[in-house]
C-alpha cells in the first residue's frame, strides 16, 4: 500500500484532529462523572459501533466483485481474524496508546498544569517526522522535519508553558509516549485489518484497562447512572471523537505516513481554542492566536513538499517503466533497447513493510 500526498488524506487528518480539538470544551459535561469508568463506557459504546461498522462493510464487500482495495482500507473482502502478532499490537496500543494516554492526562493534572501537558504532548509533530521515517527504515525529510518543528511550537504557544513539579512532568512525557504509540503501533496493522477493525479492536481492548483502574481509584464508583447532559457528552465522545476520529485519522495515516499526518496533531489546541469561543466559554488571548498562526504556517510549509514528492515518485516510476521495457526488448535481441536503471530510493513507502517494535 504506498502512501502519497493525497488530498483525502490530508483533509482527513486535519479533520480527525480538529474533532479531538473539541474534546477540551465537550469535557465540561462529564467533568462530575468519574474519569476511568466514563471513558471505559466510551470506549466501550465506540467498540460495539466500530464493530457492528466493520460487519456491515465486509458483508457489502461480500457481494461486490473482488477487486484492489483504495488505499488505506486493507482488503475489499471479508477479513480474517487478527494473528497472534496482531493481537500483540493491538494490546500494545490499547495500553499505551489509548488507556496509558488517559492515564497519565488525568494523573498528570494532579501534579501539573494542563498547559504544561498540552506542550509536552505537542512536540508529537516532530517526533512522528523523526522516528516515523527511521521505522519505515528510510530518512526523516528534513523540509518536514523543520515544519514539524514550527508545528510544534505553535501549539506550545497555543497552550502556554505552564509549570509543575518533576512527577507532573513524567506524567506528561507518559502521555506524549502514548501519542507517538497510537500512530505508530498502528501503522502494521491498517494494510491487512483496515482503519474501521484497528480502531474497534483497541477501543475494546481498552475499555476494560481503565475499567480495572477505575476500580483501584473509585472503587464500586466507578460507574454510575449518567445525568442527561453527561449521556450528551458521552455520546458525542463515543461517536464522533472516538468513531469518527480514529477511522479517519488510521485512514490518513495508510494514505500520507505518519510523519506528514503528524502536522495536524497541531492542531488540536487550535480546535480546542476555536471550540471555546464558539460555545461562548472564552476567548482565544494572543498566545493562542499566534500560536495558531504559527501552526498553520508550519503545517502549510510541510504538505507544501507534496508536489515535489509526488513528482520525483512519478518519475521513479516511468524510469523503472523505461528500465522494465528495455530489460524485456534486450532479452529478444532488439539492439535499440537502453536499458534505464533507477539512481535511487524516490520517497516510495509502503505501509506493509514497516516494522514498529
């Protein structure tokens, strides 16, 4: 499955990042339930939807002619259960990528601010450039490399610096290893298992994570009948930030690679600043706004590389097209035949060949 600067991709990272945004303002509602126990039911709602999704397609699948899948969504036919190597990552990310994370966001705030945190987290952006590239055993691109940079300290200006003590600051780093993991221990399982069945099955491996944690913390508290604003709140989580981000962001990432959807992680504490104001709760200050500014500058100077990525790869392959046909009119003896060889790696990867241990 090769990734490209496609433009569905790119508007489907931007998108599932701008709904986490939201998550920030829709949090209000569910401030009074307990944490661990609430997110355990989101994620929980989001697995049996996510899965019911991932029934429905495979069955249209079933009676559509077999063909290539569009890239991104593994096979167009009913799929396999997941292999033991699979299951590995999927616990892998569960645990670091979705309860980990959660874990030390809201432990994190006991002993530090959530700016703090926010700026941590936002170095994502160039980590994903970095290390992304370094799994896929090819090298960082440096013009997304330094965009990634200018990413990440907008959103560190977005969210204030903040301070806290030394645990707080651990705290925080647990949580930007959790980020990193979502995407990364993903990337091996989107070509075989699709973005919809990644996203249920660690959603559901998940959910009893933080039910146990939930029950070291509240004890038989740990869950309670919801008020109707927190069944709203909860709801909108399940749905859309859980259903409809995760589907659309594993999607971007089989499309355009981590380190290029990694960008619009920065625009997380834009959309959670665009959501406040929208719901009449603030209004942005001008950290926030140069902030912003600074990450769409950043992430504007990252895609804008996609031309010439997408150029170099095409003439990468009508040199290697070239090199096949003179190879073949050589063997029959044509002595017109040149044969072309391609200089080098052109940027092509694929998702299936990467390796995240």
């Amino acid at each position: 499955m090769e990734q490209t600067t496609s433009p569905r991709g790119v508007v489907q990272a931007a998108v599932a990042m701008i709904l986490v945004g939201t998550l920030t303002a829709v949090s209000a509602a569910i401030a009074r339930y307990p944490v661990y126990g609430g997110q355990a039911v989101r994620y929980a709602v989001a697995a049996l939807i996510l899965l019911a999704v991932a029934r429905l397609r495979e069955r249209a699948a079933g009676r559509r002619p077999a063909g290539p899948p569009p890239p991104g969504h593994g096979t167009g036919r009913p799929r396999s259960r997941p292999t033991l190597r699979e299951w590995a990552l999927i616990i892998a990310l569960a645990a670091t990528g979705l309860a980990g994370f959660n874990i030390c966001i809201v432990e994190g705030t006991r002993h530090t601010t959530p700016a703090m945190i926010g700026t941590v987290v936002g170095a994502v952006p160039v980590l994903l450039a970095v290390v992304a590239p370094l799994a896929e055993r090819r090298r960082p691109t440096p013009r997304l490399v330094a965009a990634a940079v200018v990413v990440a300290l907008g959103a560190a200006a977005a969210n204030g610096l903040g301070g806290g003590s030394l645990t707080g600051l651990l705290l925080a780093l647990g949580a930007l290893a959790g980020e990193m993991a979502f995407s990364l221990l993903a990337v091996p399982l989107l070509p075989r298992l699709g973005p919809v069945r990644v996203s249920a099955y660690s959603a559901a491996a998940a959910a009893p994570m933080l039910l146990a944690v939930g029950l070291l913390v509240d004890g038989t508290a740990v869950v309670r009948t919801p008020t109707p604003g927190e069944v709203a709140g909860f709801t909108y989580l399940a749905i859309v930030v859980t259903v409809g981000a995760f589907v659309l962001w594993y999607d971007a990432l089989g499309r355009i690679g981590a380190d290029r959807a990694g960008l619009f992680a920065g625009l997380i504490p834009v959309s959670a600043a665009v959501t406040t104001m929208v719901l009449g709760l603030g209004t942005p200050s001008r950290a926030e706004l140069a902030g912003s500014l600074l990450v769409g500058c950043g992430v504007a100077a990252g895609l804008g590389g996609g031309a010439a990525s997408r150029r170099a790869n095409g003439a990468a392959g009508e040199a290697r097209a070239d090199g096949g046909a003179g190879e073949r009119a050589s063997a029959t003896g044509d002595p017109s035949a040149v044969a072309v060889t391609p200089s080098a790696d052109q940027g092509q990867v694929r998702v299936g060949d990467a390796s995240c241990s």
